[in-house]
C-alpha cells in the first residue's frame, strides 16, 4: 500500500502540468437538506469534464517514460469520457492516438474526441454495439504493435484515477465520515478506496451504481465479477456489464448492501435538481452519488464527500430527461383509450380532466365502419393524485383504457 501511496503522489504531481485539483464544494442546499456537511469532488469540471483524464494521462504518462512504451502509438476504445481523456492526453504528449468509437455514437461526442486530440488522434468508427468495437480496437492494437488503454481494469488507470481522494484529503483538511463513490468498471472506486484506506482508514464508503448497470453489487454477491445478462445504457458512464478484475480485488471485501443503486429516471429528477438549484450540469453517470443520498440512512452530524464523476452531458437529452423525471414523480402518464366513434365523445372525454391537467400528446384515428376509436394520450399534471382521479373517472364513465406509462416496449413504440 505504501508504495501504492507513494505512486499517486507522483501521479498527482505531474497531472499538475495539466490542471489544478477540482473543487471540493460544499453544498448548502444539500447539507440543509440532509442535517450534514455535504461536499461534492467536482470532476465534471477537470478539462475534459471528468475524472478519466486522470487515469489516461498517468497510464500514457507512464508508457512515455525512458523503459516504457517502445512504440507511442496508443489505442483505446470508448464512446464517452475515456475516449476524450486518452485523445487529450495523446495531444498533450504529442503522441500518437486512434480512437475506436461505436458507429452509433452521437456526432457530439466524436466532435469533442476530435478537438481534445487535434492531430495526435485519429477516430475510427465500427460496430453498432461496444463490444464489437472493443474487438476491433484490441485486434488493431496487436496487430499494430501500440499501447492499448484500458478504461479501468489496469494499475495505471488505478493509480490516476486515485489522485482524487489525495485532492480531497488535501482539500478538506480532515478525513471524511463518508465517501460516496460512482461505479461503472471500478477504476476510479477501487483506486479511492485503496488511497483512503491507508492515508483515511477511518473514512467509510457507500456506492452507486445505476439499476440497470449494478456490476459491482452483482460481483458481491456471486463473489467474482460477472457478466450482467443486460445493461441499461442510459447511465452511459457507468453502465458497464462486468465490473474489472482488479478493481474487484480491491472492493470485494464489502457487502452488497454497501451498493445502492439509483434507479434511472430517478437520476433525471436529480440532474434537473441540480441543474435547476444548484446550477450544475452533471450527465447522469455524474449524478449517480448525489442522487442515492436518500438511501444512505441518518447523516446528521457527518462530513460527506459525494464524487460527481462527469458532466458531459448534451442538452438535446434534455426533453428526455424531463420526461423520465416527470414520470418518476408520478405527474406524466400515458394511456391508450377506447372512445366510441360519436359526436360529443371527444367533448365528454376532456370533461373528466382535471384543472392541472395538461394534455402533452394526443393521437387520434377515426376509423370508417368502427363504432370504436383508439387514442394515446399524454397527461401531465402537478400532482400525482391528478392521475389516480382522471384513471377512476374514466373507468366511471365506462371508457376502455390502459396506463402504457411503464410498459417498455408499447411505450417505446407509440410515444
């Protein structure tokens, strides 16, 4: 440990040629909130807008060294933040880049890669999915003699990404009751808990990780990583079916209950809290440890770091974020209805609804020869309770109807 100690010191030294420590910010709103010192590591505001330039320059860093890479050519493969940490720190050391990214990865994202990486980089777009791309990337690395960069599961990684707890230590002076830490592959989690548990050991840890991505809580309880049947990608930060091999050595000592997972429409409602309250922009990976605040019991009286991993967020997804948010509280619906096919049912129909109701979506097909028409409807309202009345008083009125809200795939399809 004490070597491992003395590594991200070094790591933390020479990441200074590129920026200061993020903020450690105490949240008033928060700690209010919550009876607390409630502090956020702002790693959304590191240049590429998260922690993984760490991990990428300490990794390249490493390689570019006097015995270290005889060829500095790096690879990696990455839709998001590892792609634009690796291009920036290829930048940086005037090295060589190819970026492998998923064809389906917004132009947003690959724009962004390209600016960070100016001409080190080249980005090469294969495979619809990202463990296609993945096989490419690690078969061009072979076959091209170069570096691959590993998002987590490599000591290098580790090491940078733990340059994190050093900042916070140094930052708050005292060693926190609590850190709340993200967890997607477990680089920078592992690399935390490792830093902490020697320089804070009495610091305690609680994880986050997004419902449809729990790789981490999964590997407790099997007692080994493995592989998720299926992974939510909304939480693209985090969403990561198989947790990595060294990190899991170093947080297999903890219980499945120190995981709690974040459900992700619920993220939504945090990011536009954030967003709205606070000014912050985090992506939802970003929001992960704020957000599983209220799972984590009595924080009266603590000093609580939460790590806000990543604000890398397009505001295209906007819409998509209030709408997931909105159906989380309770206060949009959809329901697809049987209206018969008169004059004046249209009228009446609109006559069961509330005075904060709104309609947000309407469809509706007259069909010749049916004496019944189908409709999807999309209510919103400002509280829950609205929805509850207009569902009984349609069931009153004898019109057919089904709440699609929360059916995936009609859902999907019609809305």
């Amino acid at each position: 440990m004490e070597n491992f100690v003395a590594s991200v010191r070094q790591a933390e030294a020479a990441i200074r040629d590129l920026f200061e420590p993020t903020p450690l910010q105490r949240n008033d709103h928060l700690s209010a909130k919550y009876g607390a010192d409630i502090w956020l590591k702002r790693e959304d505001l590191t240049p590429v807008r998260s922690y993984k330039l760490r991990g990428a320059f300490n990794a390249i860093r490493k390689l570019m060294t006097p015995g270290g890479a005889t060829n500095a050519h790096f690879v990696c493969a990455s839709a998001g933040n590892h792609a634009q940490g690796v291009a920036y720190a290829c930048r940086h050391f005037g090295a060589k880049g190819t970026i492998f990214m998923p064809v389906t990865t917004p132009k947003q994202k690959i724009d962004k890669t390209k600016i960070f990486g100016g001409d080190s980089v080249e980005i090469v777009l294969t495979g619809d999915y990202f463990d296609q791309t993945l096989a490419a990337a690690q078969a061009f690395a072979v076959e091209q003699d170069a570096q691959f960069i590993s998002p987590f599961d490599a000591p290098d990684i580790i090491e940078g990404q733990a340059t994190v707890a050093l900042e916070i230590l140094d930052q708050l002076g005292v060693a926190p009751d609590l850190v709340v830490l993200p967890v997607g592959g477990g680089g920078l989690s592992s690399g935390v808990v490792r830093y902490l548990g020697d320089s804070a050991p009495e610091t305690d840890f609680a994880f986050a990780e997004p419902l449809g991505g729990a790789s981490l809580q999964a590997a407790l309880e099997a007692g080994a990583p493995v592989a998720l049947p299926a992974v939510d990608s909304f939480v693209d930060g985090a969403a990561v079916a198989r947790i990595g091999a060294l990190p899991f050595e170093t947080l297999r000592r903890f219980k499945p209950s120190d995981v709690h997972l974040a459900p992700e429409d619920r993220i939504c409602r945090t990011m536009l809290d954030m967003l709205n309250i606070e000014g912050i922009v985090l992506e939802p990976a970003g929001a992960l440890t704020v957000d599983v605040l209220d799972d984590l019991g009595d924080l009266r009286g603590q000093t609580v770091v939460c790590v806000c991993s990543g604000g890398n967020f397009d505001f295209e997804r906007l819409p998509e974020v209030k709408e997931r948010a909105q159906r989380f509280a309770g206060i949009k619906k959809y329901f697809v209805l049987r209206l018969p096919q008169r004059p004046g049912a249209l009228r009446e129909l609109l006559e069961l609804m509330g005075p904060n109701d709104d309609i947000a979506r309407f469809e509706y097909l007259k069909k010749s020869a049916r004496n019944f028409g189908s409709i999807l409807i999309g209510i919103e309202t400002n509280d829950p309770s609205n929805l509850h009345t207009f569902s009984q008083r349609l069931a009153q009125a004898g019109i057919a109807h089904r709440d699609i809200t929360n059916d995936e795939i009609l859902a999907e399809l019609l809305v």
